[in-house]
C-alpha cells in the first residue's frame, strides 16, 4: 500500500521553545483540515479585525479559518512536491504572500467568492491608514462634544475653545487629505467625529480543489508589495 503524502513529519527549525508546540499544532491542524474540507480558499485581508473575525468564524461554524505566519501555514500544506500532503497543494504554498489567509470549506466555489465579493464591514481607520478621501470640520460650535474633553482635543490638534461652555472650533480644520496615510492624532479625531472610512474585507487570490488543483484568481486590490513576514493581528487559528 502507498505511503499516504499526509503520512510525513514536519522540522520545525530556529523556533524557540514556547512557540514550538503552537506551531506544531497549527501544521497538524492544517494536515488535518486538508483532508476533511474539498477546498481551500486564500484571500487578502484588508484592515484587519479582530471583533470581525470572531463574526465570520460565528457565520462560517462549518469551515475553517486560518490566519498566521505564512511560513507556517506553508509548512502545514508543504512546500514543495516532495513534501505537499495533497497533489499540486504546493501551488497554494507558494501563493502564501502578504498578509492573507486560509478558508478550508465544504460549500460551493461560486457560493464562497460570491460571498466574499458582497462581504465588507464598515470600521474606523486606524494609524497608518491611507485616507481615500479628503475630511475637514468646519468652524463653529460643536455642541456633540462635553466640555471636559475640549483640552483632549486641543492635544489632538484641534484649533478649539470653550465659549459659553460649549466646544467650539476657531476656524475650518483639514484632519486629513485623500492619500494621506493616518497619524494616531489622525485616526483619533476621525473617530471622535464618528468618521468611518476603513472596510474590513476578504478578497479572494485563488483557491484549490482536491478534483481541480490550484487556480489564482485575478484581483485589482492584490498587493504583490506587501511583507510576506507581515503578522496579522491576531494568530488565533481556533475557531473558538
């Protein structure tokens, strides 16, 4: 009888260890994912949530998600024909790039990127953030804040004083001009104005099916610039 190609043991070099048995652990997950899903979906991530997550993971109790290091997650699936646990899986290896992850799932392809395609939640932007339109409040009162805050926002940069005990801003006050990338003062005023301009969202770059193989899927918002040591914000692989 053929040795199975999951059947393989995985070295796990230059890890300390206290991330050994995690590590471990995710690549024995991903072996395990590969052989009880049909497909495996990796996608982008932009403005990464921690709170969304938790929301998708609820809406998707039948699949798995996986979102870590990509070198590890390369490692569960294997790297090269030799060490794939699944013929032509080294194709989706090699993809791993940027900050991404894993879908394992049984649903249908369409049903998937479809979902993905509709699928976007409105948040705040956070320092670092590139601004895709340009924001300005303008002078006057503004009777939504509480006085006591008004010293924050002078901190904030914020031309404001206190007339009659109602905030009031001195003069019109630019917080930041399209493709300009968010400073934390930035990010924090926008939020205090309820400003929302980030979307968390999933964009498919190529999926793989145990009958099909590995097949990249086009994209205007993939980033081939992007740091394939970059972490996500969290490296929660549970579903929990």
């Amino acid at each position: 009888m053929p040795k199975s190609k999951r059947d393989k043991k995985i070295t796990l070099t230059k890890t300390s260890k206290k991330g050994l048995v995690l590590k471990q652990q995710i690549v024995e997950d991903i072996r395990k994912c590969v052989t009880k899903y049909n497909s495996i979906f990796l996608f982008s991530v932009q403005n990464m949530r921690n709170n969304k997550l938790k929301d998708i993971r609820a809406e998707w109790k039948d699949s798995r998600f996986f979102f870590g290091k990509n070198k590890i997650m390369a490692l569960g699936l294997g790297k090269s024909p030799e060490e794939e646990v699944e013929d032509e899986i080294h194709k989706l290896s090699a993809a791993l790039k940027g900050q991404c992850g894993l879908l394992f799932t049984n649903r249908p392809k369409d049903e998937v990127l479809d979902w993905m395609e509709q699928y976007g939640e409105e948040d705040y932007a956070r320092s670092g953030f590139v601004a895709n339109e340009t924001i300005t409040i303008p002078e006057g009162p503004m009777p939504e804040f509480a006085h006591s805050i008004e010293p924050h926002l002078r901190q904030l940069g914020l031309p404001t004083s206190l007339q009659k005990g109602v905030v009031t801003l001195l003069k019109d006050h630019e917080v930041c001009k399209k493709g300009q990338t968010l400073t934390p003062e930035q990010a924090r005023i926008l939020k205090l104005i309820g400003k929302v301009l980030a979307t968390f969202k999933l964009t498919p770059l190529g999926v793989f099916v145990k009958s099909e193989g590995y097949m990249p899927i086009a994209t205007d918002d993939n980033d081939d610039n992007e740091d394939d040591n970059v972490e996500m914000e969290t490296e929660d692989t549970t579903d929990t």
